[in-house]
C-alpha cells in the first residue's frame, strides 16, 4: 500500500520543489514573502491532514468490522469538520492578512508583497479540504493508486499554470508571486473534480467511498466522534505549527537571507521524509482495518514491518541529500548568501531523516488505532521542550552561528521518536480498542 502514497507525496514535493526554483529567482523579498505566507498556510493545511487521520482510523474501523454506512457517515462527518476549519482559515486571512504576517515580524515590504499569495493559497486549502477528505475515504479502502494518479495530474496543472503565470508566457502578463498563487487555487480546483469524480465511479462498484444526503442527515452520531478523534491530532498539528512559526521569527533576527533559506530547505528536504509519510498512511489503515477485525497480531506485525521498510528508505535518501546539500543549494537560488545559509540547514535536516521516519511511521500505526494522544504529547515535548527552546537559546543568549539553531530541530525528531516508540512497544494502541497484544 505504501508505494504509491511515497509516490503521490514525491511528487507533491517535486512541485514544491519547482516552485522553489521558480520563485527562487524572483529575488530574495519575493522568496521570503512566499515562506512567511506558506508557513501561515501550512498551519490550516496541516489541520486538515488531522481531519483525515479521523476519517481514515474511523472508516477502516468500520470496514473492517463490516459496517459500510459508518464508513460513509464517518466520510461526511469528517467533510463537514474539514469545512469548517479551512473556512475559518480562509475568514482570518481575507480580513486581517497584515496582521498574520506582522505577528512573524515580517518586513512591511515584504508583508505587502505577500498578502495577495497569502489570500489566494488559503482559499485554495477550503478546495484542498474537501478534495482530501475524498482522498482519505479512497484509502480507508486500501486503494492508494487513485490519489497517486489525481496526485500526477494536479501537481502537473500547478506546475503548468506556474512557470506559465509567474513569469508571463504565451502571451500573458508576468504575474510573479501573484502567478504561484493563482496556479495554486487553479490546482486544487481541479483536484477537488478529480477526486470527486473516482469516489463516485468507485462507489458504483460497492464501495463506500463517498456519501449521499442520507448520509449526511444521518452524520450527527459518527461527526462528533471524527471531532474527538481529530481533536488531538488537531492539537498536535497545532503545537508543531505554532513552534514552526516561532522558530521562523527567531530566524528573523538573522535577516531575509535566512527565511529565504529556510522557507527553500523546508521544501527541498521535504522529499527526504516522504517514505515516513507514506508507511504512516499505509500502516494507519492497515492498522485499523486489523483491529477492526479483532486481529491485535497482525496489527502489531504490520507496525513493525512498516518501521523497518521506513527506515531502510529514509536512511538511503539521507545519505543522497547528506552529500549533494551544496550543489541542490546552489542550484535553488540566484543569491550567494541564501545559498550559503541553505547548505548546512540541509545537513541537519539530512541527519534528523532516519528519526523522522521511525517517529511518522509509529504515529501512524498509533492513529490507526485510534491513539491520537501519544503523538500530541510528542510535538509538544519535541517542539516546545526542545526545538523552539534550544533555537532561542543559541540564537538570542549566546549569539551562536546560524547552523546551532538549524541542529535544534534533530533534538525536536529524536524525543518524538522515544515518545511515539516506547507507546508502541508499550501496546496501549492495542488496549484503546479492546483488543490484547500477544
């Protein structure tokens, strides 16, 4: 199941890539102002993933078990949720854009040339949130290769419209930051059809992937529980979200070039991380599917092979970025100085690789189950009692060199690995369910 979830996220991540070389040379003001308004972004993005990790340990649980209309209310109940959250992001930023950015201690001229992008990606995450939750219904029932397929031809929309509209071909004005923006909306416009369309075509062949107006009348029992499932994850996305942002505005004090860099690395090094993300889903509606089924053997099987094979990758594709980190930097961005700032952020992300993806993988298994708590103590111990700590400490009390705040976030990955771990090895997963380990 893994292979095309690693796939589909690669190239999510290809795209992001692009648009870092894209925008990488519309100078250093249009980068930062791109990595300010990604990163308010990313806050209601990653909310919505949490959304879909109810969705999807609620709907395998109910497949598993044989109970087909759960799964579609669970389906509904977690679109309404999804709603709602990306409409209020989308609300906050309409009305006080300046105001989000200016908490980041970002530069008036850079905030100026942001809110625009800003506006336009968080309305693209309101078609983002219901596209995904279709997306999760599809892999709730093991079926991972429709997203890979929607995954292609969204990311090669985006990819299209944006060399197109940021710099102006065929005849159409050069849009610049304002271009990406538009190509973002346009794409997740598109995904949202897409997606839309094979739950429908799926459905027809007997599967619950999608839901009807019975359904959503009937939604009210399974929503509640798609809230309190996805409230802790919520709360995890949270956490991360708002010590990311922190950590961001310490990075302020070392000027544009290094949120340049940073808002670059984050998107080259994300690739790296993407076998963790992949086995996650994979081992997430494994999981569920197991335990729905009384299985608590099989789900403790599929937890550790799901680690292993994790590892393997993330361990190779550290060492590719671990020795090309200079030339990738270079090759991201016109400016001297960001490249020089780029490459030892990316060492340290590099190192972290084989901790992230232990800790993604064991937080999926565990969301399977329903345990939605251990990874939320995780980030919180992880970002807050380490990360943003350490980061403050080298960056404001002892003036340290730039690469000491980019090392903090090894510390960050390496607690949340002992955390999620020693839960899993535990087998209070297992117990939520009723289910015993053997």
């Amino acid at each position: 199941m893994a292979w095309p979830a690693i796939l589909s996220f690669v190239v999510v991540n290809l795209v992001d890539i692009v648009d870092v070389g894209l925008v990488g040379r519309l100078g250093r003001q249009n980068v930062a102002a791109w990595g300010y308004a990604t990163q308010c972004v990313n806050l209601v993005e990653t909310l919505l993933v949490s959304v879909g990790i109810g969705a999807v340990a609620l709907m395998a649980r109910a497949i598993g078990a044989g109970d087909p209309a759960r799964a579609r209310r669970a389906l509904a109940g977690s679109m309404l949720v999804a709603l709602s959250v990306s409409g209020l992001g989308l609300t906050l930023v309409m009305l006080v854009p300046r105001q989000v950015l200016g908490l980041l201690d970002a530069r008036p001229e850079v905030i100026e040339i942001a809110v625009p992008y800003f506006q336009l990606t968080a309305g693209s995450m309101v078609l983002y949130g219901a596209a995904f939750m279709f997306e999760c219904g599809l892999r709730a029932h093991k079926n991972t290769r429709a997203p890979m397929v929607v995954a292609v031809a969204v990311m090669s929309v985006k990819t299209v419209l944006s060399v197109v509209l940021i710099f102006g071909l065929l005849g159409l004005p050069r849009l610049e930051l304002l271009g990406a923006g538009i190509a973002t909306l346009a794409a997740h416009g598109v995904g949202l059809v897409l997606f839309a369309g094979v739950s429908r075509v799926a459905a027809e062949k007997g599967t619950s992937v999608t839901f009807g107006w019975r359904d959503v009348r009937a939604m009210w029992d399974v929503a509640g529980e798609v809230l309190l499932v996805s409230l802790p994850s919520m709360g995890e996305r949270l956490i991360m979200n708002l010590a990311l942002l922190t950590y961001f505005k310490i990075l302020s004090s070392f000027g544009t070039a290094a949120i340049a860099a940073y808002a670059i690395g984050v998107r080259l090094l994300a690739i790296s991380w993407v076998p963790g993300l992949g086995f996650a889903a994979a081992a997430s509606t494994l999981v569920g599917q197991a335990l729905g089924a009384g299985d608590s053997t099989l789900a403790r099987r599929i937890g550790f092979r799901a680690v292993r094979q994790a590892l393997i990758l993330m361990c190779a594709l550290s060492f590719v970025f671990f020795f090309l980190r200079t030339p990738l930097a270079q090759q991201c961005t016109d400016d001297v100085q960001v490249a020089r700032d780029l490459a030892p952020f990316m060492l340290m992300l590099a190192l972290a690789q084989p901790f992230m993806g232990a800790h993604f993988t064991l937080g999926g298994v565990l969301r399977g189950a329903g345990d939605t708590v251990t990874p939320l103590i995780g980030a919180a111990v992880g970002n807050w009692g380490f990360r943003v700590p350490l980061a403050w400490l080298f960056a404001r009390v002892f003036g340290a060199h730039l690469i000491w705040v980019w090392a903090a976030l090894i510390a960050d990955h390496l607690a949340r690995l002992l955390i999620n771990g020693l839960a899993f090895v535990s087998g209070r997963w297992a117990k939520r369910t009723g289910a015993t380990i053997r």
